[in-house]
C-alpha cells in the first residue's frame, strides 16, 4: 500500500513530541489554536498529544478531537505506549473525532529493551502484537511504532513489523529516535524493511526522526525515495532534544524540487501535481503561532521560516534579486505566506477592520477575547502609529491567548539610569484576590523586577533565559520578551509583547509563573518515553 501512494502524508506532531521540547508546554487553549492553524495548513494527521499523560493532556486531545476532527479535517491521532491503560485514554480521547488513529509504541533496540523495559525480545514481540490486537479493537485506523528502530537488530525488527501488520497496524512507523542514522543508511533501512517484512503492502510505511546530527530532513527525504509515505515532522522542527524533522523544509523540498522526486512517485519528471496536500501559505503564520504559544524562538537563520531566509542583505544579491528573481532565489516568499509585514491598521481602525484583519490572519477570537484584543490594540495604536501584521499577531498572542492569570501584574515602575540603584515596586493580584506591593534593588532593571516579583510571588525557579526581539523594524517598535524558567527538572517559559520592554519584561515573567503555577496544581504529567508504566496498567 504504501509505495502506492503518489505523494506523502503529513503527520504533524508539534503537539506531542513538539510539546515534549523543555519549556515548550502548552495549556489547551494554546493547543486548540496550533491544532486549528495546522488543520488550515491542511495536514492529513494530528498527533495532538499523549492523552495518559495527564487529565490536562487528556482533554487537549479530546477538545481538538471534538472541534478539529471534522469529517474534512484531519485525522486526530493518540500517542499510547503499549500498554491497555495508555492505549484505553487513547481510544477515548480521540474518540469524537471523526477520524481517529492511536499510536502505540514500544523499543525494539537491544539497548532500550535491556535497560528501559528488562524485557526479552520474545516478551516485546508478543506485546507488540497484543497491544496492537487491543487498539484495533477500538478503531480501524492503528499506527505501530518500533521505538528506536534506527538501532534495532533488522531481523528482529522485520519480526515485529511483520506481526504487527497481522495484529491489525496499517501503518508503521519507523523511528530514528536518538538521530543516529545517515541519510543512505535510513534509506537502506526503508528498503530492507521493503524487501523483508511479507506484508509490508498492507500498510503505509511512515517515517521519525530527530535531529541530533542535523540530519533529520536530509534522512527522511531518502526514506521517501526508499518508498516511505507518510513524514512525521513537526513546525520549525521542535521536539525532543535538538527536535524532529521539520514540517517546513520537507514540504518545501518536496515542493521546489518535485521534479526530482516525482519518479520516486512513479510520476514523470515534469508532473506539476503537489507530492504534500499542504497549503504553503500557511506555512509561515504556523511558524509564528507555534513559536509565540511555545516561547520556542525561531533562529534568524533557519530554513525557510527565519527571519532571514528570503531577506537579501548584500549589495550583489540585491541587485541579481531586481534583476531576476530567480538569480539568487529558489522559492517566492509568497509560497509560504510572507507578505512583507503590510501595514494593515492604525489608531482610527475600528473593531470591525480589526476582527476582519486577524480572522485573515488566522485567528477566530470569540467575542471576549476579541474585546480583550481591541482594548489592546487601542492602547498600543496610542503610541505606535502603523499596526502591522506582526504587532497584531503580538497582541492576539498577548491578550487574548493568555494562560490562566492566578498572578496579575497590576504595577510595575523603575527607576534606573547611569548614576541610580535600579530599584523596582511591583503591585501584584494574588490568587485570593489581595494585592501586595512590594519594591527591590537589582544589578539592572529587569534584575530588580524580578526581584521585587519574587518578594510576592514564592515559588522556587531559576531564570535560565531572557531574550528580547522587535517585532518590527522602528524605534517605536514593539518589544517581545521571551524567557524560560527552570523549577526542579521542569522548565517553564513566559512570553509578553509591549512598546516598554521593561513592562513586557515584567509581563513575561509573571506569564511564566502562572505557568509554572498552573503545572504545579495540575501535577507532573507522565513523559511517553522516559516515565515507567505504572503498576496496574500495564499489559
Ligand atoms: O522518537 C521516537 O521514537 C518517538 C516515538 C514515540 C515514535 O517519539
Ligand atoms: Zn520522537
């Protein structure tokens, strides 16, 4: 089957190994808007989440299930791992979906089997194929996973693939889950398991990797040429470690270079039909919203999505742009959405000019949020006389996409300079609904911010990271401020946009406290891969 599939399917996984990235936690509202803007980016499948994990995790998956699992939307996809417990919330989590998958998983490679599981391959082969037995028995549609197969014995992992497909698997993927792998041997890979697995035709061979060595794009697209169907990636490769393959630059590959790809396909060269069904313009408002919802900033460098990739700074490259365009580019920015930062609004705009704009933009706000996000943008329209998409982007992320406030910042003044103490007084509404004002002193003034928060609000961290960026070119720019929090081995990030990047300092701080807050009441959530199956719902 999987072979004969003329181009490959998206499985995006921004919201299960994406969100597994440190900091990059998400609350379900957060989730929901990612899951909505990559189901307009026309992916064929959502893996939204780990639902054992927690009761949190949980009803993020049910939610997008339930809102973005419409008969035309994608597939709503569970992560399990191969025990009855993971794989029964998984059932029930994408179960209002209209279309819905659960993925189970369980390592395969000698190494994972002797020291994470203590089982035998006789004992992981005839899980594997239970545990497939038990998810098909909720759903048509199971996906099997050898984790770190990139390491496994290949005829152990024939083994296991071959009953999995018996036990009901109609797709298997193959994970390199450390990114060990080079190019041609993930192609080799894909080709022995081709050649040796005897019902491989009855399923769709998908392919997983991470980007340990930078190689996670370059191994997937020889994966596709080996006959892999179905890319497991994430927006702006986030993930585990140094991240998944990135959703981006595979469909941006496969697009500007179809002519190359398309006799793997069994297509002529010149075949112009799309080997993705995404639709690239939404490319780069996915990249924006899952950078701003996850803190997760994106390298000016970067492929495709980085600020710099389709900005011709030199003299030379300027003047062959003008020229011709295809001198030094091999993609219209337009493909992926970028339109050149036009100024849409200003001061005089009314609501309706302003809902219009972010509904182009992507974001359908209800009418409270929408209220939140035009006092906002008021305010902002006060001191800055052009909006541009940017800022308005900013501002939704800000407003109306905020976690839950248990901590609300209510005032924050400075005072610095050459000769001055910074000092800083923060007046902050607790949980009960007290205020408490507080002051200190600091080596600098977001120092002595962070201080004076840190007086009210008593909660254990270490800021591991600040970093400021203007949201558009303009002394009178908007400042974004993003930073990471660590509390024990969990780490946390805060995000706030404002024309005073001291105030938005202090707003990103508290963000990332209420944060931190809102995981400690919920309690830890279960890692799919690092956390034991605890007893009573194993196999
Ligand atoms: O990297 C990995 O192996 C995974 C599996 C759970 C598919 O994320
Ligand atoms: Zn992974």
């Amino acid at each position: 089957m999987s072979s004969q599939l003329d181009r490959v399917l998206i499985f995006d996984t921004t919201l299960r190994d994406g969100e597994q990235s440190p900091g990059a936690t998400m609350n379900v509202a957060e989730k929901l808007a990612v899951a909505k803007q990559l189901a307009r980016l026309n992916v064929d499948i959502i893996e939204a989440g780990f639902p054992f994990a927690s009761p949190g995790d949980f009803e993020a998956v049910q939610t997008i299930a339930g809102e973005v699992g419409t008969p035309n939307g994608p597939t709503i996809c569970g992560l399990a791992r191969a025990t009855k417990g993971d794989i029964e919330a998984a059932a029930r989590a994408v179960a209002p979906a209209a279309k819905g998958r659960i993925h189970t998983f369980i390592a395969t490679s000698d190494i994972h089997m002797q020291y994470k599981l203590k089982k035998s391959r006789a004992e992981v082969l005839a899980i594997a194929e239970e545990m497939v037995g038990y998810a098909k028995s909720f759903t048509g549609d199971v996906e099997f996973s050898p984790e770190d197969a990139g390491r496994s014995d290949p005829e152990f992992l024939y083994e296991v693939l071959e009953r999995a497909i018996a036990a009901g698997a109609t797709t298997l993927n193959i994970p390199d889950t450390v990114g060990y792998l080079t190019p041609s041997e993930f192609g080799d890979l894909i080709r022995g398991i081709k050649a040796n697995v005897p019902s491989i035709d009855q399923a769709i061979i998908s392919v997983h990797g991470h980007n340990d060595l930078g190689l996670a794009v370059a191994n997937f697209l020889e994966a596709v040429k080996a006959g892999a169907r179905q890319l497991e990636c994430t927006i702006n490769g986030i993930g585990e470690r140094a991240g998944n393959a990135a959703l981006e630059e595979l469909v941006m590959a496969l697009h500007v270079r179809r002519q190359y790809y398309n006799p793997f396909f069994g297509l002529p060269p010149e075949s112009e039909a799309p080997l993705t069904n995404i639709h690239t313009q939404e490319i780069y408002k996915a990249s924006r919203l899952v950078s701003n919802m996850t803190g997760m900033l994106v390298q000016p460098n970067k492929a495709i999505v980085g600020a710099n990739a389709f900005a011709h700074e030199s003299g030379i490259h300027q003047d062959g742009v003008l020229k011709n365009r295809l001198t030094y580019e091999i993609m219209d920015a337009q493909l992926i959405g970028l339109n050149d930062n036009q100024i849409v609004l200003g001061k005089h705009s009314g609501r309706n000019a302003f809902r219009t704009r972010l509904s182009e933009l992507g974001h359908e706000l209800g009418d409270q949020e929408l209220n939140k996000a035009f006092l906002r943008f008021k305010e902002v329209a006060d001191k800055k006389k052009e909006i541009s998409d940017r800022d308005l982007e900013a501002i939704v992320n800000d407003e109306a996409l905020q976690v839950a406030e248990h901590f609300k910042l209510e005032l924050v003044q400075v005072s610095c300079g050459s000769n001055a103490q910074p000092t800083a007084t923060v007046t902050i509404r607790m949980p009960d609904g007290e205020e408490i004002t507080d002051a200190s002193i600091g080596t600098g003034p977001v120092d002595a911010i962070y201080q004076a928060i840190n007086r009210v609000v008593d909660i254990e961290n270490d800021l591991i990271e600040y970093s400021v960026q203007s949201v558009t070119a303009g002394i009178d720019a908007m400042g974004e401020v993003t930073i990471r929090v660590r509390n024990g081995a969990r780490i946390y990030s805060g995000h706030a946009a404002n024309t005073d990047i001291i105030v938005a300092s202090a707003h990103a701080y508290v963000n990332a406290l209420n944060r931190l807050y809102t995981a400690l009441q919920a309690g830890v959530s279960i890692h799919p891969q690092r956390d034991k199956v605890p007893a009573g719902t194993g196999v």
